[in-house]
C-alpha cells in the first residue's frame, strides 16, 4: 500500500497504517462532557478535525396527550468517544473547555505506579457498537456487568452479520450483549432463531 502523493517528494501515510515508524496509533478515548453537552461537543471536535461519536439511538417518543416524535436519545450521558493520538490528545483535545476529563480504565493498574491508564476502546469494537446502534429496531441499552454467554453470529434481520455472545433471560426472552472496553456492555433483544452459534 502506497502513501498519496500530496505534492512533489510530500507524500501522506494511508489511514490504518498505526504501526509504522514515525506514525502515530489513533485511539477511541472516552472523554467526559458536562450533561446534555454530547452532541454539541462532538460537532466542536469533529470541526476541529477529530472524528467523534456520541452513542445515540433514535427513538419514539408518546406524550400523555398522544403527541409522538422521533428523539435521538443519548444512550451513554457525558460521554463522546474521540478519535485521535495520544499526543493529539495531550496537546489540544485536554485542553478544550467542554471536555472534563477523559475516562480511566477501572480494571487495569500498571505495578509500578497507582495511576489508572486512560480508557480506550478497540476500533473493532467501536465498529460493532456503531452498526448495533445503527441498525438496530430494538432498544439497545449499556449495562456496567458482563455475562458471559454463548458466543454467537447474527444470521437474519437488521443486525445480520454481528458477532457477540446471546444470553438467555428468565423471562424467556434473549439479548445479544457485545462488549465495549471500560464501559461494559451494550444489549438488545433479539430472537434465538436470527443467530448461529461460532
């Protein structure tokens, strides 16, 4: 895979290429926003060039007097996952006012010292979350516990094509659960018949 050639003897790096050296890994980071700031904040950042997303998931709504309308509800409040370098991060991203803090990783500690690294989720894993919230006509909702299930593949319907784990619930009724690193797990409902088991 070559560079693109942006002027004589300049040449970019082809986006994926995180390995090279010289070239910086872009990371999902959890940054924390003040409530109700979500959107706002991801169309700030993405106007400054960093890709950002708000995990969000459109949704009817019926009032007590029959009035209904479509909202796009925010499904992780103060949260926006950005895009950037470790350095990008650092340098400007911190710095911006609307952004809090950046979420730690409560499971992992270094020995040597009592700092929590930073949060980072696995692009597969933003991939599948992102096409679970896209396509999904059931209600999706996080959970902080995971339970492990029986790992699985969405055969039929709109979620055709994800893999996670499917677990039973008393009621009879099953959830596919996928997890999202430092954040738990995002679920909806879904028929035992739609998947196969991997």
């Amino acid at each position: 895979m070559s560079g693109v050639e942006l002027s004589e003897g300049v040449t970019a790096v082809p986006s994926g290429v995180g390995d090279a050296v010289g070239v910086s890994d872009r990371k999902w980071f959890v940054a924390i926003v003040g409530n109700n700031r979500e959107k706002s904040a991801a169309e700030k950042l993405e106007a400054l060039g960093f890709e950002s997303f708000v995990a969000s998931q459109e949704e009817l709504r019926v009032w007590k007097n029959g009035r209904r309308k479509t909202v796009d509800r925010v499904l992780l409040p103060s949260t926006v996952f950005v895009h950037c370098t470790e350095s990008e991060r650092r340098r400007v991203v911190v710095n911006l006012p609307y952004i809090n803090r950046f979420m730690t990783d409560r499971a992992a500690r270094t020995e040597a010292s009592l700092n929590r690294p930073l949060a980072v989720v696995p692009d597969t894993q933003m991939v599948a979350l992102r096409f679970m919230l896209g396509r999904s006509d059931s209600t999706v909702t996080f959970t902080g516990e995971y339970v492990k299930g029986r790992k699985v593949k969405v055969i039929r319907g709109n979620l055709r094509g994800l893999e996670g784990e499917i677990i039973a619930l008393p009621d009879g009724s099953s959830e596919l659960v996928i997890l999202i690193d430092a954040l738990g797990c995002a679920k909806v409902h879904i028929n035992p018949i739609d998947v196969e088991c991997i």
